[in-house]
C-alpha cells in the first residue's frame, strides 16, 4: 500500500469517528426528550484497495473505516410488549373508573344512600301505624311518611339522571377518541411514507421513527391495536383483525350514530349479570367496511360502560323502583282506608305511580302524584275503626322481606363494591407490569449520560489517533519529498 493510501485510511477514522461523536452529542442533546431513542454509528472496516507495482508483493492492510449507518437501539420484542401492556392498562383503567362513578353514586353507607332513605321511610310507616286515629299525632305522621317516600323517589331519580350523564358524556369521548385516532393514523401513513422514502435513499430516519412509534402508542392506548413491521422500517397497524394503517394508506375509525341515549339501548339482562357480558350489537365499530371488536384499549373500555355497564347499573335501581312501587302499591290498593276523609271509604289511590302500562315502574319515572296528600294514606283497614294501623304496620314490615327493594339494593351495592375493588386491583395489577416493560424497554432504549461520557471519551480518542496517524504520514512524506538526498549536504 502506498504513503498516500495510509493518509485515505487516516481521513476515513476522523470522518467516521467524527460521526461517532455528532451521533453521541445528538443523545445527549435528547436525554430528557420523551419517545426519543437512543442511537449508535455502525462502523465497518473498508477493504484493502488493489496492490501494483512495484510494491505489490507486500501485505496490504485495510482501506479505513467508514460509518454505515446510524441505527436506533430499537427492541421490537420490547416494543410489542409494551403496546399489548399499555393497551391492556388502558382498559382495566377505563373499567375501574366506570365502576368507581356508579359506587360513589350509591353513597353507601352514608346517611344520603337510598338504604337510609328507604329505612326512613319504614320507620315513618311503623311510626304512623303508632299514631292512627290520635287527633293531632296522625296527620303529622302521614306527612313525614310522604316526606320520606318523596325522598326516596328524589333518591332514585337522581341516580337515574347521574348515571344518564355519564352514558351521555362516556358517548362524547368515544366520538372524541375516535376522531383522535383517526387524525393519528393519517399521521401515522404520512411518517410512514417518510420513512420509506428516507430509507430507500441511504438516509437516516431515526426521528421520524420515533415520532411515529409514539402516535402508534397513543392509538394501541385508545384501541388496544396490534402492529406489524413493514418494509422500509414502516409500521402497519389493526384494530380488531382489521388494517387501519397499512404503509402510506389509513382507513376510517368509524362508530355508528345510534343509539345516543341510555334509553335506547336494549338493556336485556337480569339483575346482577356480569358487566362483561356485553351487547355488542347495540353500538357497532367499524374499520373502514369491516365491523370490528377491539379487545382492549380505552375505546373498548368506554363500549362496554356504553353497551353493558351503565345500562345494567341503570337497571338495578329501576328493580328497586319496581319492587318498592310494586310492594307499597299492594297494599295501599288492596283495602278501603279506615281513616280517609272520604266518607265512603273509597279505596286508597296507588302512592307511587309510573310508566305505561300500570304497574311499570322506573328510577325515572317513579312518582309520588302531586294530588296525593297525607289523608290519602291507608293506615288501617276498612271495617276495623279508626285506630286501625294494620296496612301501615305491614307496609313497614316490607322492609324486612327477602324481596324486599332494600335486600334488591343491598345485593346490587355489595355487588358493584366487589367489582369496583377487583377491578381496581385489576388496574394496579396492570399499571405494575407495564410499569416494568416500560423499564426494560428505556434500558435498552434509553440514554445514559454515563455510557455516552465513555463513549465520547472512546470516540475522541481514536480520533487524536487517526490525527496523530495523519500527522505521522505527513512527516514521512515531507522527508521523502523533501529531504532525499540531502543526507550528508
């Protein structure tokens, strides 16, 4: 090899290792960039250049060094753990608030928690039955046992409008979280398309990679969407067996228009069903033409509060409504009232009245008429005086039937306490094994000030090597250009 070749060979080391230095400083400059990924300059030695003349016979070394790529310290087994953990937490979580809305909701045990109202209005019965007939002690019994039952009715309307309120808002975020990951799967095939083009042209697109695995985790948080490496470093994505991003193209996220209330939604199972039990007809996804279900993310959490969780939880209070209605109505309905002012002793009218037909009764449309007034009230029965307190007596007594609405709501709040603390745990259990994929994924991905120190210290000093080389070979040929034959002069 000749001088000159030691010179290219010197010049290739400080390129590549200035390279080196540039790739170091830019993780430096990144240390604290969420989604940014550390990065490496490939070195490979460059083959010996052909020997001729009359130095041919003579061992040849290499021809330097040369940088042949800048790659990311990228692990896609890591990387797919990572979605299938993130979309996984993202529903346990959207489960777990679902449910911790509707266990507030119940306020139990407190003093404002229908089991406190309906215990009062019981009591206001046994006190009323106590009171019949006293001239001045009766009719302020009968008002307290309205007052209480209109408690009671105000009770479950109120949980009735909260819980639509959540249906109606958790409808909202779907809609809003569908245009969400429609604008990032467009963004997705455009960075897609980018990164292809840089790859096919020799260049390095590290950045737009690591710009477009973060929107891909946003929409794997959002849809529980699976990935799939594609040529030229892109990334296709699905969602429910369906491709929503496929290289440079993205089909449409869509979720049908109807139903837009609580109410229209085909409720359809008994009391005390599981909240997984979902009724995936009622609202249909779709990517492009295909109807797909996703099976985790926070879109999927969101359906089956939507389809199943609300709806039943909904219906557990309007069984309570049903069997209170149902129950007091009975009795109210079954004797003449001993003590109304009505001189004929008319049958007492229903207490609570409700949808169509009679004797439908909802948490929503469960009313006390506005006509009805305290000596409406049957206390005691037709034929047995004026002190008679036997339906107020019963009446209070249903409270501790076995069918009764308390043991209804009793079962439901011990119910929805259950779930709520299971899935709870469900979500912490969820956020702990993501918590460590995320870890092993930033070690090997992530930047450390420490390794980048030794290796920019490794770095600068094979470059002073390749300059001293530089600087040595250039000495050589000073003597030999310059000072041949001068030797003795």
């Amino acid at each position: 090899m000749s001088t000159f070749s030691g010179i290219n060979a010197a010049v290739t080391a400080l390129r590549a290792h200035r390279s080196a230095m540039d790739v170091i400083g830019q993780n430096v400059a990144n240390v604290n960039t969420p989604g940014y990924t550390r990065q490496r300059a490939d070195l490979q030695e460059l083959n010996a250049p052909g020997g001729s003349g009359m130095l041919t016979g003579n061992p040849v070394t290499g021809g330097g060094v040369q940088v042949v790529s800048i790659s990311r310290a990228y692990d896609a087994v890591l990387g797919q753990q990572v979605n299938v953990q993130t979309g996984d937490h993202a529903l346990q979580q959207q489960r777990a608030d679902t449910l911790s809305g509707l266990e507030s909701l119940t306020q139990e045990p407190s003093a404002n928690g229908l089991a406190t109202q309906l215990n009062t209005m019981w009591a206001a019965w046994a006190s009323a039955a106590t009171k019949a007939g006293a001239t001045n002690a009766d009719g302020a019994a009968r008002n307290s046992v309205l007052g209480a039952a209109q408690n009671v009715v105000a009770t479950l309307h109120a949980a009735w409008n909260t819980i639509n309120n959540q249906w109606s808002a958790t409808r909202s975020q779907v809609d809003a979280d569908v245009n969400e990951v429609n604008t990032l799967a467009g963004n997705v095939a455009t960075l897609n398309d980018q990164i292809q083009k840089a790859t096919t042209t020799g260049g390095a697109p590290n950045e737009l990679m690591d710009k477009r695995d973060q929107m891909v985790t946003r929409i794997v948080e959002l849809t529980g969407a699976t990935t799939q490496a594609g040529p030229n470093g892109q990334t296709d994505l699905y969602v429910g067996g369906a491709l929503l991003v496929q290289g440079s193209t993205n089909a449409a996220l869509t979720i049908s228009q109807t139903p837009t209330s609580m109410g229209d939604v085909v409720k359809g199972q008994a009391p005390g069903a599981s909240a997984s039990d979902v009724a995936t007809g009622t609202i249909v996804v779709k990517v492009g033409v295909n109807s797909v279900n996703p099976l985790s993310g926070k879109l999927t959490g969101e359906l089956e509060a939507l389809r199943s969780t609300l709806p039943k939880a909904s219906a557990q209070y309007d069984a309570v409504a049903q069997s209170l209605a149902t129950q007091v109505n009975a009795l109210q309905d079954s004797t003449q009232n001993a003590n109304a002012v009505d001189a004929n002793r008319n049958p007492s009218p229903p207490l609570f009245t409700g949808d169509a037909p009679a004797g439908t009764f909802s948490a929503q449309s469960i009313a006390i008429a506005s006509t009805f007034t305290g000596a409406n009230l049957a206390i005691g029965a037709s034929g047995k005086g004026a002190n008679d307190a036997s339906i107020a007596t019963a009446i209070a007594a249903i409270g501790t039937r076995t069918t009764s609405p308390d043991a209804t709501w009793s079962a439901y709040v011990s119910k929805l306490g259950a779930d709520s603390s299971s899935a709870s745990a469900r979500t912490d259990a969820a956020q702990a094994v993501l918590t460590a994929t995320l870890a092993d994924q930033q070690g090997a991905a992530g930047v450390s000030l420490d390794e980048e120190s030794a290796d920019l210290i490794a770095a600068q000093r094979a470059y002073q090597g390749a300059a001293r080389v530089l600087t040595a070979v250039d000495e050589m040929l000073d003597t030999l250009i310059n000072k041949t034959g001068l030797v003795g002069r």
